[in-house]
C-alpha cells in the first residue's frame, strides 16, 4: 500500500515532464476497447522465417487481415486498425528497423487501447556430430590416427503457441535489449529502447507496469487459454528478459505479441498456411478478446482485468521446463 502511494506520488511528480517527453509513448488509459491495432509481423523484404512451402510475413499477414475482419464483425464499434494490409516493410520504410518503429508510432497516434503483433515461430534444425571415420595425421614417430566427424541435421520437433508480453520488471539488461540478427532489432540500429533509468521514463514505467502490463498478461492468458481449448500446445504466456520487444515496449497501450505456431514444423506449418489453422488461430483470438473486452467494461477504468497479478507471469511463463524448450526464432 505504501509503495502504491510512493509510486502514485512518483508518477504526479514527473508527469509535467512526461508530456514534454516528446519521443515517449502516450499514456492514456480509457475505459472499454476502442481501437485495436493488428501488426501482422514482417513483410517486404522482411519475410521473417522461411518454411518449406510459405513464409512468416505471408502468414502474419492472412492471420492478421483475418482476424480485423472477424474483430469487425463481432465487435461493432470497435476500430480496427492495421501496421500493414500488404507485403510491405509498415509505412514503406526502407529498412526492418525504421519498420518497427513506425509500427510503435502508428499505434500510439492512432490512440490504439490495444496492440496485437502476429507472428511465427521458428526453430533451427537440431545438429548431430557423428564419427565418420579416421584419417592419419603428423608425421614419422608422431604420426597418429583422429577420428573423423560429420554433421547431420534433423527437424527441430517445437512446436505450438506463445504469447509474449513486456517484460516489464527487467531493468537491468537496457544495453542488451538489442542483439545482432534479433527478429525484433538489430545492434546498429537507430532503436534505442526506452530508457528505463530516465526518471521520466521511470515515472512511466510505473504507470506501464500498473495499467497496462496487468491487461496485456491478462489478455495474453485468455489467448494462451483459447488455443489450449482449440487443442494446440500452448508454450505459454511468456516475457523476453534478455532481448527486449520493440513493439511492445514502444507501444502506450497493453500489448501482446502471438506466436502462432511454428513455421519449422512441417504439420504446424501447413495448419498456419491453411483456411482451416488459420480461421481457428483467428477465432481463438476473438474469444479471448471477447473475454478481455468483457472483464474490461465491468472493472473500473484504472484496474486490469481478474487474475492478472504480474506475480503469475512467471509461474504461468511455460508449460514445458526452460531446459527442453528449444531455442526459437521467428
Ligand atoms: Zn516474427
């Protein structure tokens, strides 16, 4: 209750600052949903991961053109807005990066209550080191046998959904939010994450962490739910702590980012391609929002939905052991 209070009275004191704060997201929580912003991942020359038959961008964009029809139809008076409606780099940016940050731009002046970025997975094939033989090496006394190797590689068998959030206690690792060849940033990039040391990002991190990452977990667990209902193997809800998520943390609303399967795994693969996975991947999500949207109207306008203690986002973090989860990329 007293740190509440501490906090409350951080927030007051920086908040002249925070409007002067020109590159900072804008904070306002309003009651209900009202505009929802749909990132399909990826696109132009940017087609994320590459599967057998088709690509991640191509999937992100069927899934998330999809879903805003679906969003139209259940949800009259919902706005739907989108980052892209076709295989572009968002706002016909030149490269990746100025792409994520006019998907982050776009959401907040368009005053989006909710941001949800679509993506596929992708795991690397799994590497096998076997003895292939022996050859001779050195010479005359020295002169031995080594044993000689070679690689073989399976398919990676990950698979399923996940659904990540911001991270939004991690304060540690700003320097090494952006990592070389990271789906979501590169290291020379002109992406600075917001500074979380700054006092004025601080005092927003504050109002983040109140407002918006309980809904973005809560909604984030209702979406997990659907596709565990639909049948598929939920991942998870989960938070990046050592590479952070552009469009999550530049985002001023709650958002999340689905990871809709994976691309590598051939079966999981045609479902993301198909009318079938791809109608039901849409429809998991609409009952999920329809579930968010509804707790949402009932609570009061500054609170989350039920069942949304950050507490429970590491406990709910996985549905496998962190060891046996194979190292994705999408
Ligand atoms: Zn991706």
């Amino acid at each position: 209750m007293r740190r509440r209070f501490v906090g409350i009275l951080i927030c007051i004191a920086f908040l002249p600052l925070a409007f002067a704060f020109k590159s900072a997201p804008e904070f306002v929580q309003r009651k209900g949903v009202k505009t929802i912003i749909i990132d399909p991942g990826h696109g132009g020359k940017d087609q994320g991961a590459k599967g057998a038959i088709t690509t991640e961008a191509k999937i992100c964009l069927e899934i998330g053109l999809k879903l805003g029809k679906v969003i139209e139809e259940r949800f009259p008076g919902v706005k739907v807005l989108y980052t892209r409606t076709t295989d572009i780099i968002p706002g016909n940016k030149p490269d990746k990066n100025q792409g994520l940050r006019y998907r982050a731009e776009f959401a907040n002046q368009s005053g989006g209550d909710l941001f949800i970025a679509i993506h596929a997975n992708s795991a690397r094939k799994i590497a096998h080191r076997v003895k292939s033989g022996y050859r001779w090496v050195g010479k005359g006394k020295k002169r031995r046998k080594v044993a000689t190797y070679k690689t073989y590689y399976t398919p990676n068998p990950a698979k399923g959904t996940e659904t990540y959030i911001w991270a939004a206690d991690e304060n540690t690792h700003k320097t090494d939010m952006i990592k070389p060849d990271d789906e979501f940033g590169e290291a020379d990039s002109t992406l600075v994450m917001p500074d979380i040391n700054d006092p004025v990002m601080k005092a927003f991190q504050l109002l983040y962490a109140k407002k918006y990452f309980e809904n973005s977990l809560h909604l984030a667990t209702l979406i997990e739910a659907e596709f565990v209902k639909e049948g598929r193997l939920s991942r998870g809800v989960k938070q990046r702590n050592d590479v952070g998520i552009w469009v999550l943390h530049a985002t001023g609303m709650p958002s999340v980012l689905v990871e809709t399967g994976f691309i590598s795994d051939r079966n999981e693969e045609e479902y993301l391609d198909s009318d079938k996975g791809q109608n039901e991947i849409v429809g998991n999500i609409a009952d999920a929002l329809a579930n968010y949207i509804a707790a949402k109207e009932k609570a009061p306008a500054s609170s989350g939905g039920k069942g949304t203690d950050p507490k429970d986002a590491q406990t709910n973090a996985a549905t496998l052991p962190r060891k046996d989860m194979p190292k994705a990329r999408s």
